[in-house]
C-alpha cells in the first residue's frame, strides 16, 4: 500500500515551528538586556522595527552574545524557509484530486 500525500509535509511544518520557539527565546534574551539597560532602549527594541538588529550588533554584551545571535538570524531564516516549504508542500496536497474508491 502506497504512503499517503500528506505525510510528506507533516515533518516541515513542526520543524518550523521549533526553529521559531529558538527565534524566540533568542529575541527574549536581546529584549530582557535591553530593558536592563534603560527603559528607553527597551522600548525602542520592542517596538521599532529592525532596531533589535542594530542593538544585537552595537550594544548587546552577553557571553554567549555569538550563540544567542547565531540562534536569532538562523532561526529566524530556517523557520521561514521550512513554513515556507511546508505551506506550499499542503497546498500541492490540498489541490490534488482524491483518488477514485476502490469497491
């Protein structure tokens, strides 16, 4: 009996997610520096957009800064890449036709 479809895109989709879970808690350890900096700061990395890479690169001191860096950018793009494949992966699945009964 043949695999099913599917099970081709089930393996992209949490993958993504895991590698958005490490994004995460990468952008927790810039944000929490910031805000032990100034309140200012904080404020300026929560919400303008794009700073967070100017403050990761110019001011963030951490011993691990390389690892917590690497976890962000990498994370960020291999989350984006494997949501991207997995979306499109249920969509090809989605559009496929239904294979006729077998009586």
């Amino acid at each position: 009996m043949r695999e099913p479809c599917y099970q081709k895109a089930v393996p992209l989709l949490p993958l993504a997610a895991l590698f958005g879970v490490i994004t995460l808690v990468c952008a927790a350890f810039l944000l929490v520096h910031a805000f032990r900096r100034s309140l200012g700061t904080g404020i300026m990395v929560l919400l303008i957009p794009f700073y967070m890479l100017v403050y990761a690169f110019s001011q963030f001191e951490h011993p691990r800064k390389n690892l917590i860096l690497a976890g962000f950018f990498g994370g960020t793009v291999l989350a984006a890449v494997f949501l991207g494949l997995g979306a499109h992966a249920l969509e090809q699945v989605m559009l496929r036709p239904p294979p006729p009964p077998i009586f």
